[in-house]
C-alpha cells in the first residue's frame, strides 16, 4: 500500500489523542478537528501546482510562486467530513467546496446516496475528499466513485483514524487514490465502529449523541 500515508507528526498524535477522549466536549471537539486537519493538509498538498506572478517588493520587481488555488476542489462527505472543511481552506481559501451526502444503512453498513453537489469544473481539478473517520470503506468508495464518474482523475482521500479494514477496501477499489490518514487504529467491531477509535465523529462534532 504504496500510497497510503501515514501522519505521525507529534502535534497531530497529541491533538488525535485529545480527540479521542470521552470527556472532550462538542466545541472542543471541532477546534481540534479543524486543527488536525490543518496539520494533515500541510502534508497532504504538498504537491499543489505553482504558478509564477509578477510582484513588487519595497527593494525592486521580481516574479515569484504562488500556489494555484483555482486548481484544488474540497470535497466532505456529509455531515463529519464538515469538520474538516475549514483547515484546509485556511491553507488554501480559493479552492472551491462540493459536498457528498452519504448514510449508513444500519444493518448492512453500506452506504447509500442522499446528496452530491460538486463543482461543475471538477474534471479539471485535484480533489480532496474529507472524512474523519475511514471505518468499512464504504462510503469512501462509493465517493471517490461518484467523484470519478464525474471525469475526475486527481483524487487524494484525508481521514483523521482508519481501521486496516477501511484502508484495505478502498485501495483495492481504487489503488490510484492516495490516502492521508493520522492514525491505523486495530480493527473494526461487530458494529463497524473503528476500535479504540473515537465515537461517532458526527455526534460528538454537532452535540448529537
């Protein structure tokens, strides 16, 4: 699994940790999920295309890079990938935002399509797709999926855990998707809950459970 990578930074390991703790409250729960991702998307795009432009300093005139953010679409699989959304358009504020509505049927744990609204250039652009948590691969596949179906090729997938059984699945249904994740937790229980894991990322973003 060439193109799985992941992030063991020690600002994000401590961050993941407080994530996981139960008495970590709603508010704090998002700061660190928007930090996280943050921190993940430093690493995640750091192949973003450059562009040269034309600027003067106080000294003299030089050309100098600058990222190319009308080439990056950002794309949460609804409703926790939510979370995410925001640290990575601290990074790059241009990109533009689609969004992936997915549930989870509770008996077969797949997943079923309630929204997709993406960018209408999306063909043309890298897409990040944002999920905190990479569980059964369901939802991840049938995302990257969609995003496919609409012409688009550059697909990089950011989870902040995954379970082995998550990052199995979707590399073998789409092994040219790299995917950025924080950390490997052991496996997944009877109910498809990523162990240790964290909860139910949804809920305890939005005061839910």
């Amino acid at each position: 699994m060439d193109k799985v990578t992941i992030l063991d930074h020690p600002l994000i390991q401590h961050k993941l940790t407080l994530l996981r703790q139960e008495e970590t409250d709603s508010k704090q729960f998002r700061e660190l999920v928007n930090e996280i991702s943050m921190l993940m998307g430093y690493e995640a795009l750091k192949d973003m295309p450059l562009k040269k432009i034309k600027i003067k300093t106080p000294i003299a005139e030089t050309v100098q890079k600058t990222l190319d953010g009308e080439k990056l679409a950002v794309v949460p699989i609804l409703r926790a990938g939510l979370g995410m959304v925001n640290g990575i358009l601290a990074l790059v504020p241009f990109a533009k935002i689609g969004h992936i509505g997915l549930y989870r049927d509770h008996e077969t744990h797949e997943p079923h399509e309630y929204y997709c609204k993406l960018p209408e250039d999306i063909d043309k652009r890298q897409v990040v797709l944002l999920d905190p948590m990479l569980a059964t691969g369901g939802s991840a596949e049938a995302a990257v999926t969609f995003i496919k179906e609409k012409g688009c090729k550059n697909i990089k997938f950011m989870s902040i855990i995954a379970a082995p059984e998550g990052i199995k699945r979707l590399s073998e249904a789409h092994p040219d998707i790299h995917i950025y994740c924080g950390g490997v937790d052991e496996r997944l229980n009877k109910d498809c809950y990523i162990v240790p894991g964290l909860g139910d990322a949804g809920d305890r973003m939005f005061g839910t459970i």
